[in-house]
C-alpha cells in the first residue's frame, strides 16, 4: 500500500498530519485503506498493539505513525500514539506537545501515566518520549515496559508505537513479544531492497510479526518503484541522540 504526494521541493516544509487543512482527498484515502489493512492484520493477534518502524531514518514511519493514530481514532477507537523513539522524537512537534514528561519519565517511574499522558482529541492520546535516556533500547526491553503495555490495553481499542529504524539501533525489536506486530514504513527513493529485507528479516529472527510495508513518498504522477540501488540516508542522528528539526513533504517525514 502505498501513500502518495505530488512532486515538490521538500525544504521546509513542517510536519504533515491529517489535522491539517485542505490534506489532499488520495491521501486521506490511502490512510484510510491502511488502517483497514492493519486491522485486518490484527484480527488473529491477541493485541491490538503495533509498531511502526522503518529500515533507515528519514522514510516517513513517524508521520505515518502519527496519522495512523488519527485514522483510526476517527473510526470510534480509543487510541494511545506512544512515541517510543527515544532517540530523535518527534511526536511531541507534531502535535504541538511539551516534551519535559513523557514515556522516559513514566518507564524511569519519575512520572505518574496520568502526569504524562497528552489528550488531542476526545478518541486519541499521546505519550511523548519525555527527556532523552541514556539507555532507550533497555527501557523498551525493561519489565516496566511490558507492564506498562499490558495495563494500557484494557484502556485502548489500539495502541500505536512510533519506534527508531531497525536497521540503525535495535529498540523496535525488544517489543517484538509484547505486541501484535510491526508495520514497516520505506520511503520511494530512499532504502535498497536490500535494506527493506534485512529489516523484515531482523523482524522475524527476533520473533516478531511483519504486518506489512508501507511505501511512502510516492510520486503521484508516475506511482511507478524505481528498481536498483537507492540513496542512502546518514545515520548520526541516531547514532549519536542527536536531536534536530525535521522537514515533511505530502505524507512522509524526516523519520
């Protein structure tokens, strides 16, 4: 399934959600058809809980994370958009959130949930990342996380985790066990089919479920996949925590 825009220059451009006025009517659509996708997915796991993730930064999987969150609560649902991405987070800019709280403070037990828990609407909350860690990927393998999930669902119809690139830092497959599964977001023009695959594999070997992949990006006059080798993102942002602004262009972000 993919998400389209129309080609344009993306310097600039500041986070798109659904919340945004005159959203084009295909991409409203193409959210639309994934959240029946994913539903679909999910019918024969026994959570409701899932990640959206990516192989490489700079492909989308936060915005699509974020309207995913909107598509759904617009169904009825209760949802939990949790930003799990402790290492760049975005969320809270997109949503217009302080980030002084968040899911770093609720694991470290210095806040309560209801001390970090953000309402946008009356079907959809938000925990942002809070303060940075020093250990994001132990914090999402911990007990505390596990816990945290297991309580969550009897609150929430669907939970959405926004969580970093699988092929830059391990964080998204500790969740592997303790959600219903993984959408994989790549952005046309940016991963090899090399990269899709390894992080679909790292997916599998640590027993986790692939829900789909998401294609992002897609230009709307051609919608065509170009083959071969794509240009590859710089990864220190991640490899460093390092924090910095994001652009976004159609459906797909920075992240």
């Amino acid at each position: 399934m993919g998400v389209f825009r129309k080609k344009q220059n993306t310097v600039g451009k500041k986070r798109f959600t659904l919340f945004e006025e005159n959203v084009p009517f295909q991409v409203t659509e193409a959210y639309k058809a994934l959240r029946t996708n994913i539903v679909m997915s999910l019918a024969t796991q026994r959570s409701k809980v899932f990640a959206v993730s990516s192989a490489n930064a700079g492909e989308g999987k936060s915005t699509t994370a974020a309207n995913l969150a909107i598509v759904f609560s617009q169904a009825g649902k209760k949802v939990l958009l949790v930003d799990a991405d402790m290492r760049k987070p975005v969320q809270h800019r997109a949503f217009k959130f302080k980030n002084d709280k968040g899911l770093s403070t609720l694991l470290g037990g210095i806040d309560s949930f209801k001390q970090v828990l953000k309402s946008k609407t009356p079907n959809l909350d938000v925990i942002t990342s809070g303060p940075i860690p020093p250990n994001p990927s132990e914090m999402l393998a911990s007990e505390n996380m596990k816990i945290l999930l297991e309580e969550l669902v009897k609150y929430y119809d669907y939970i959405v985790i926004d969580t970093p690139p699988i092929n830059v830092v391990t964080d998204t497959l500790t969740l592997g066990p303790n959600i219903g599964g993984i959408a994989l977001v790549t952005r046309s023009g940016i991963a090899t089919y090399d990269e899709v695959g390894r992080a679909a594999s790292s997916i599998e070997l640590a027993n986790g479920k692939l829900l789909g992949v998401i294609v992002t990006a897609i230009d709307e006059d051609t919608a065509t996949y170009k083959k071969g080798y794509y240009k590859k993102y710089y990864r220190r942002d991640y490899a460093y925590r390092a924090t910095g602004g994001d652009t976004v262009t159609g459906s797909a972000s920075e992240d």
